[in-house]
C-alpha cells in the first residue's frame, strides 16, 4: 500500500493525517468483514497483544489470530512493541495507519494547503504525540528562576516557540496548556504521558531525572560532557536528541531536545525544525532514537545557525 496525505477541513481549520490506499482486493478484504473492523478500532484505541484482544472482545483466541495475520499480511497493522510475559514473547499491533481507502486514476485538483510538511518520517517520529489532529502530550521546559539541585536559571525555555511554531503545521493544541515548568511539573508527579523535554540536565530536571535511564547521557568530569560508546562531546554547542520510550509508562514516548548549554538545545531544536530530513535520516519509530548534534555558525555572527551530526 502506498501512504498519502488526508486532508480534512473542520471550523475554518486544516486537519491532516496519513492514509494508506489499498492497491488490491485481496487488501481491501482483509478489513471488510464486522470482526476486522472491531478489531482495528480497539488497536487505534490502545495497542494490544492478541490474547488481550480476545479477550477485550469476548471472542476466541483463534479468530483473533485468524484476522491478526490477514491484516499483517495487508499491511492494515503493524508489531510496534514485544514484551516479555509468562514466560513468552507478546507482540502488540496497531493499525500501521490512521486511515485507509482506495483511489481511482486521475481527477486530481490543485490544492493550497499553506506550509503543511508532507513527510513520512517527520510524522512517524511524533506520531505518539498526535491523536486526531491533537498534540496528546506536554512540553517541559526548565524554569527561569533559580532552581534544582545545581541552582540554575534557564535561559532556553523560549526555543519551546520555535517548536511550537513547527509542531502546529502537524496538529493543533487542543484546549489543554502544553507547556511546563519543570518545577511544576515535578510538583504534579504528571510523568505517565508523552513528553518533550527540551534543555539539559542542568537546567531541566525532569532531564536529570532521565540522564541515568539514556543510552547516550550526559557526563560531569570536571566539566559536562556528552557520553557515548563511540566517544566523548564537550563542545558548548553540543546537544542530543533522542526519542525514546517512557520510563514512567511505556506505552507512552519521550522526545529529549537537551544541550550541554543553551546553544547545544538551540542546536537540537534547530536541526529538528529545519534539517529534520538529515537528522531523522534511518529513524523507525518501533526502536530508540538518538543523535548527538553540534550547532554551527555558518555565517559568524555569534549565534548557531547550522548544524552537523555528530553520531
């Protein structure tokens, strides 16, 4: 199946989310009948293993198999997680897309569709983070005041706007207040929903609280460090980005945008808004991310206006 773009207009907004067209019948099929259509709105709504989906709906675990590996064969679900239970491996599926259909030749129309990035990467690495059309999530940012363990202030909380700016060409905010101070959000003890954390350790504590659980992390010897199994990063431009699974709850996601400094989140933030193509370059969304980035300045003025990647 091929994978477009569904555009829906809705009170004056634009709504969008992918879509994959069936290009045989054989597909079309394997969704048509009452059972898969049960089955993949469960799967939408909370991604399962087959023996739970039984019995959610009260079926035989049989019949769930039965149409579990139609669709897979289709391509209409997808394994995005194993997990150890009992003794045994379960697979959890999900539907590989939010919606499907199927597209005679021709009759195509000129649309204008503003600056919405048709990018099936892009949407893959927030795809946790949108849920019908919906940022499903909150932005922490490190407080401005003097605080945590290292009694700093932040000064990277406003490069929140520039993702923000980015973000909303996917979704919209939805009424709820994204955005959090990490002191805040520490007092609400709110840690089991999708995250985006941006600063480092220093200046972000829900960052410190992480640093111990990353692969990649940060390293104080003497002076902060980025630490990998390829080597060492220092550099006051420096940063990670990382989208890996919650440690709180692991049906949900974490997106870490975190610098050594200031600059290095400035950096993380800069090469996931505008060179996302190279950054995301290999990303698949079953498995944990990193990048460790270096911001540039290309044009010497002081301030980071490029970015190379590290690892």
């Amino acid at each position: 199946m091929s994978k477009k773009i569904l555009v829906n207009e809705r009170d004056g907004k634009q709504y969008s989310k992918d879509i994959k067209i069936f290009e045989s019948p054989d597909s079309i099929s394997s969704a048509a009948s009452g059972m898969a259509w049960r089955i993949l709105q469960v799967l939408n709504e909370n991604p399962m293993y087959p023996n739970e989906l039984a019995k959610k709906l009260k079926i035989h675990e049989q019949k769930i198999y039965y149409h579990i590996n139609k669709m897979l064969k289709n391509g209409l679900i997808e394994v995005i997680r194993e997990e150890s239970r009992h003794g045994a491996t379960c697979k959890f599926f999900a539907p590989s897309s939010r919606a499907f259909g199927f597209e005679l030749p021709g009759g195509e129309t000129e649309v204008k569709m503003g600056k919405i990035e048709i990018n099936t990467q892009l949407k893959d690495f927030f795809y946790e983070f949108i849920k019908d059309g919906i940022f499903d999530g909150s932005v922490i940012v490190g407080s401005p005041t003097q605080h945590g363990p290292f009694l700093t202030t932040a000064r990277d909380g406003h490069y929140a706007t520039q993702l923000g700016v980015f973000i909303g060409n996917l979704c919209s905010s939805g009424r709820r207040f994204i955005t959090k101070l990490d002191t805040e959000f520490k007092a609400e003890e709110s840690h089991k929903r999708n995250l985006i954390i941006i600063g480092g350790p220093v200046t972000n504590m829900v960052c410190g609280d992480m640093n111990d659980r990353l692969k990649i992390k940060f390293n104080w010897e003497k002076s902060w460090s980025i630490v990998s199994e390829r080597g060492k990063y220092n550099g006051e431009t420096d940063g990670i980005i990382a989208k890996i699974k919650n440690p709180w709850d692991e049906n949900k996601k974490i997106i870490l945008l975190s610098g050594i400094k200031f600059e290095g989140t400035k950096a993380c933030i800069l090469g996931l808004t505008q060179q996302y193509e190279k950054v995301l370059k290999g990303f698949n969304r079953n498995r944990d991310f990193y990048r460790i980035i270096r911001g540039l300045d290309k044009d010497g003025d002081g301030k980071v206006d490029d970015i190379e990647i590290l690892e």
